[in-house]
C-alpha cells in the first residue's frame, strides 16, 4: 500500500499541547506527517514572537516523542488565497490528506481536490497560542499548557522577555 502523508498547518506561535494531542491522534492514523509552519516570514511581534526557525524546533523537539516520520516546513504568506495550495505544494513533499479546522484552509484544499479531514478540539480555552501569549505578558503560568521540551526552549531564548519587550512603546522608555 501506499504510504499515506498528510498535511497539517498552523502558526505554531507557539506550538502548544492542543497541537501535540491532534498530532499525537494523527500518528496512528497516517504513515508521515507534513507540518506547515505558516506566516514563517512573521516573528518579534506580540502576536507572532518566534521565528520560523525557532517554531521549527519546538515542533521537532516535541514530534520525536511520537514515533513517525514527519517533515518541518517553514510556509511563507502569500497574500492571494487563490494559489496558496500550489505555493504549499511546492515547498512540502506529496501529501494525500489534510488535516484542519480552518474553514479557509479546508476550502482552499477542497476546491484543488485534496481529502481535507477535520479534527477534534482539546481544551481550546486554554490550549491556545492567543491564551498563552497573554499568560507570558502578564506574568502568568504558562509552561504546562506546553510540552517540556518547548517550555525549555522557550526559556532558553527568553522567549518571555521577548514579548514583554515588544509589548512596550517608546512613551514607556525613561
Ligand atoms: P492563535 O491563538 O495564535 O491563533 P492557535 O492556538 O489557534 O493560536 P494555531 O497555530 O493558529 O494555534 O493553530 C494551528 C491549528 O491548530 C489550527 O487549525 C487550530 O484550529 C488548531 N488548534 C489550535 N488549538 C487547538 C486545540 N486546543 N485543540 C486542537 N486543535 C487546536
Ligand atoms: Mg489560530
């Protein structure tokens, strides 16, 4: 039988258990995993703090866990929604299926003919990059809402002062 490869994208921002517990469920139900690390060229924003090359490893650190095969693939925006799935498509290998809730991303997959599967949601309240961001800012436990290994890394390129220091102005320096 073939090996079947799917497709998973997000901004990673950062890459949270929400994402390792859909992927953790995917990998017993593919051969290989794709992970698209989306709006790669974004990074040293309060909505967007890390690079692509830093997403890059919190998502590999944390996909070793699980014994699968899978690819880390940095995705820049296209602002032109329309030739967003041949743009993905000439960055990552071959892929049968995608996985996402993202009405937008399913649709655009949809109309260029490609199995688009949906997923369940896990503690989206809390497992979530915007909840996490905000949880850094104020000073709030954020490491288990993380796998280990990202909170480590997180902590190794103080991750955290990064984004107090782009949540301040000009007007706040003395
Ligand atoms: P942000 O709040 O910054 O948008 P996010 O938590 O939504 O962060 P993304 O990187 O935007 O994370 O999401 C990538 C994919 O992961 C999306 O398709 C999103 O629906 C899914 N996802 C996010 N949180 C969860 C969760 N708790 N459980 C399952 N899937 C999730
Ligand atoms: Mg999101």
């Amino acid at each position: 039988m073939d090996t079947e490869r799917a497709f998973y994208i997000g901004r990673f921002q950062p890459y949270h258990m929400g994402h390792h517990t859909v992927i953790g469920a995917l990998s017993s139900e593919v051969d290989e995993l794709i992970i698209g690390v989306g709006s790669a060229q974004r990074s040293h924003t309060v909505d967007d703090p890390f690079t692509a090359g830093e997403r890059v490893m919190m998502i590999s650190k944390a996909l070793s866990e699980f014994s699968i095969p899978f690819y880390v693939i940095p995705i820049e925006d296209v602002e032109y929604n329309s030739l967003w799935t041949a743009h993905v498509r000439a960055r990552v290998p071959t892929f049968s299926v995608v996985y996402s809730n993202n009405p937008l991303v399913g649709r655009l997959f949809e109309e260029a003919g490609i199995e688009v599967r949906a997923l369940p949601m896990f503690r989206r309240d809390v497992y979530s990059g915007t909840e996490i961001r905000k949880r850094m800012l104020e000073g709030d436990s954020w490491e288990e809402l993380v796998p280990a290994c990202v909170a480590k890394l997180i902590h190794e390129i103080d991750g955290v002062g990064r984004i107090r220091r782009l949540a301040q102005t000009d007007t706040s320096m003395p």
